[in-house]
C-alpha cells in the first residue's frame, strides 16, 4: 500500500512540475497546493511507516501522525479547485469526512489503554477510502478515467 501511494505521489508530482510553465495563476496555485498536499501526506505516511510497532507509545505515535493527517486532508477538502476541475472537490470533502472517520475511529479503537479490532477494521475501510478518492482525483488530474468498477463516470452533453 504505502508503494502505491509513494508511486502515485511521484508521478503526480513529476507531472505537476512539467506542465506549470506558462499556465494562468488560479492554476499554478492549485498545482502547488496539490503539490504540497502530496508531499505532507508523503511525509506522513513515512513517519508512520517508521513507528517501531514494539515500543510502548506506537499507538499515541500512530493516534498524533493520524490527528496530523486528518489536519492535511481538511486543508485539502477545502481546497478551491479551479473551473475545469471543480466536478472533483465533491471527492475531496468526501475523502476529508472519511480521514476524519477514520481517525476518530482509529482513536477509539486504542482507547482505554486497550484495542478494539473491529473498530480498527471500520477505522481502515474509511482509510481507504479516502485514500481511494485521492486516486481518484489524481487519475483524472493526469487527464485519465480511473480504471474502478466501483466508479461511474457521467458526461455533459
């Protein structure tokens, strides 16, 4: 999973500094707004990676990296995406709502000095999904369709 995400991140932000030569500056400034969105999650993501799962504290390292993430993924949600991509901020207010969640589940799952699996179960489907809205957006930021069964793709006529 986190070689996915680091994948997607690269290729999202080799893409971003290629093409903002030239380009209006409402467009830019979402460019480095996204840019900078990938690169906090990237960061992130790291540090969790990084959390020894033996030491005592994990879970209040994880719980903190978390509330951090949820953080990043408001700011993203609040984002105002230009003209010819506002049909994607729906996507990022729901990937906002389901970090926040996510989080807020995580955190209950470790409360109480104590671990609740099905609640971090619940806790990671809201993850993913908001990870999988992010995919999404990135997919179709790059002028592609995101090849997902699970997506319907409307057109204007």
């Amino acid at each position: 999973m986190k070689i996915k995400i680091q994948t997607l991140l690269t290729a999202l932000l080799a893409a971003l500094m290629l093409s903002a030569c030239g380009e209006d500056p409402v467009l830019a400034a979402f460019r480095k707004n996204m840019d900078d969105f990938c690169t906090k999650i990237s960061e992130i993501d790291n540090s969790i990676n990084s959390i020894d799962a033996q030491s005592e504290d994990a879970p209040s390292q994880l719980l903190a990296y978390l509330d951090d993430l949820d953080i990043v993924f408001q700011s993203f949600a609040r984002l105002d995406f230009p003209e010819e991509f506002d049909y994607l901020e729906t996507l990022a207010d729901e990937s906002g709502k389901y970090m926040t969640e996510a989080v807020s589940s995580y955190h209950e799952a470790y409360s109480n000095g104590s671990y609740n699996e099905y609640i971090a179960d619940y806790a990671g489907q809201n993850y993913s999904r908001a990870y999988k809205r992010i995919q999404i957006i990135i997919t179709f930021l790059h002028g592609e369709e995101p090849d997902d069964a699970d997506l319907t793709i409307e057109y204007e006529e």
